[in-house]
C-alpha cells in the first residue's frame, strides 16, 4: 500500500457516501488522518468502518456529523480537525446536491428558492469554509481540490439549470482562488465529472430503481457516454488523490481535470455516423 499522504491531514467533504466516501477511504489507505463529514450519521459510520477495515488505526479517522450549509457546522469540521490532528493539509469540497423544484418546474420557472438551496451547499459553504481553512492550509503548503460537474458548460442545462449555474460558479471560484493562494504556496485545483454512481439521485428524491435506469439508458447510447459505462466513485478520488499529490501535480494551478467516459467531447449533430443517415434516406 503506498504511503504517500503519510502525515498529511485531510478534510473531505460530502464523505457519508459517493465520491467523497471513495476519496476519504483512498487517502486514508495511503496514509493521510482524515475528517469525514455529512449529516447523516449512520452512513458517515459506514465510511469510518471502510476506512478500519483496512486495518487503519482509529486515531487517524475523525467523523463529525455536522450540516456543511451552516456556519456553525463549517467551524466544528475546522476546529476539531485542527484540535485532533493539529493541521491541514488537504481540503477536499466535495458536498453538493441538486433539488428538484416542489411542483416538478424545470428550465427559468424554476422557483428561486431552489437557487437559494443549491447555491447555499454547492457555492456559498465552499466559500467560506475555504476562507476558514485558508490560514491552516497557509502553514502547510496545501491543496484544495473542488469537486464541480460537467453540467458547469460550456453545454446548457435547462433540466437542472441552477446546479449548473453553482458548478459554473464554482469553476470560476477555483480559478480565481487558485490565483490568489498561489502566492502563499497553497494549490486549488478541481475535477468535474461526467454521470457517476452515488447517492446523488437518492438525495435527489429519485425513487428506488430510476437511478440504475437512468444509469442503463446513458450507458447503452454512444452519444450519452462514448465509454460506454457509468464512472465509479473510486475514478474521481483516484483523480482528487493526484491533485492532491504535489509530487505528482505540483504544476497545476486553478484547473479542472474532465473524467466523463468522453460525454462532453460529443456534439448531438455528431453523434450518429453520417453513412448510415444517408443510407436510410
Ligand atoms: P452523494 O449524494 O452520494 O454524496 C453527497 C455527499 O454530500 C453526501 O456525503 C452528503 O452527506 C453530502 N452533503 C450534501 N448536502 C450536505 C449538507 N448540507 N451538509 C453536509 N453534507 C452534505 O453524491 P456524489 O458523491 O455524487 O456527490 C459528490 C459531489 O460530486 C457533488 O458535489 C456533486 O455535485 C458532484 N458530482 C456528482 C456527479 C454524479 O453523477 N454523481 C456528477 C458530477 C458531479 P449527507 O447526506 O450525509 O448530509
């Protein structure tokens, strides 16, 4: 097992399930003390047990329960990281979640208070939970990875129209933050993914069954995911691990890494071949 994060502190976000489930598990095995967080404490118990299971010493795992929109929540992950492990080296802002409009509204009728949420989880706790970390991550020389999404752009997203504006948002928050904590030798950096399997449609409401229909359907057409299958969670935390690993990315500065089985490199026009078009007219 490498040990590449030995005595490095990490703070994932979102890490009671999906990717940051994954990162918190991948960055544990290879050394770093990690935070884990989400509300749900039942599940943030089965991220901790993951991590025991590979034999990790419980005194390298902190699990806080705690709601990341607050502010009160946010000063509790950083003080008691600091208060446990005495320093930060990795901050990973991985929560996020879409909500559907309460009478099914997509596209501009979707109500505002939907904005309000999304933007509140996804771009305003980023914000200032980086802010709260800054001065720690100063002292260490450290990494900040964000977590965005391809429904970012530069491709529209009139079904989820607010939770692309907050991953647009957040891709120019990673820029402009990079630029300004490179200074101090802290790196920003993000990865964006493509569809991938987590709780995410759970946490959506979606009923028990329609994500693995859904998953079905974009796996089985070329012009949805040209790789042909749906991303697994340990795809994006291999990623966050090497943006997170200077001796590997040490160059890399305010930038996000794509990983969608190729989702985004397809354009609707040029998604079905151009013979076979002509040949059935
Ligand atoms: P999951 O629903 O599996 O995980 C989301 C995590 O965020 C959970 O641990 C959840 O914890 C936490 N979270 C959400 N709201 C809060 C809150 N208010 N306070 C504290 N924790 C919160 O989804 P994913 O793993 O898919 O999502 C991780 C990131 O990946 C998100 O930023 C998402 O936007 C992004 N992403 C996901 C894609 C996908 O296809 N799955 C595609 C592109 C981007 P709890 O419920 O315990 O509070």
């Amino acid at each position: 097992m490498s040990t590449r994060f030995t005595g490095k502190v990490a703070l994932v976000t979102g890490s009671s399930n999906g990717i940051g489930r994954a990162t918190a598990v991948l960055l544990a095995q290879e050394g770093a003390k990690v935070t884990i967080t989400g509300r749900n404490a039942e599940r943030l118990e089965e991220t901790k047990q993951e991590i025991l299971k590979s034999g990790i010493s419980e005194d390298n795992v902190l699990a806080i329960a705690t709601d990341l929109a607050t502010e009160k929540g946010q000063d509790e992950l950083i003080n008691s990281t600091i208060q446990k492990f005495g320093r930060l080296d990795i901050l990973v802002n991985n929560a996020g979640a879409a909500f559907n409009d309460a009478e099914g509204k997509t596209g501009v009728d979707q109500d505002v208070s939907v904005f309000d949420k999304i933007m509140q989880i996804n771009m305003r706790s980023i914000v200032t939970l980086t802010q709260k970390a800054k001065k720690y991550l100063i002292e260490a020389k450290g990494e900040i990875i964000n977590v965005s999404s391809i429904g970012a752009g530069p491709q529209a997203q009139p079904s989820f129209m607010y939770y692309g504006m907050s991953k647009a948002a957040l891709d120019q928050f990673t820029r402009s933050s990079a630029i300004d904590l490179i200074q101090h030798g802290v790196r920003v950096n993000s990865v964006s993914p493509g569809a991938v399997i987590t709780g995410f449609g759970e946490a959506m409401g979606m009923p028990a069954g329609m994500h693995e229909k859904y998953g079905h359907f974009m796996e089985s057409h070329k012009e949805c995911i040209p790789c042909g299958s749906m991303g697994k969670p340990i795809e994006i935390a291999n990623i966050i691990a090497f943006l997170a690993d200077r001796k590997l990315s040490s160059y890399i500065i305010g930038q996000s890494i794509v990983a969608d089985g190729g989702s985004t490199l397809v354009m609707g026009m040029q998604a079905h071949d151009m013979m076979d078009i002509l040949k059935s007219q």
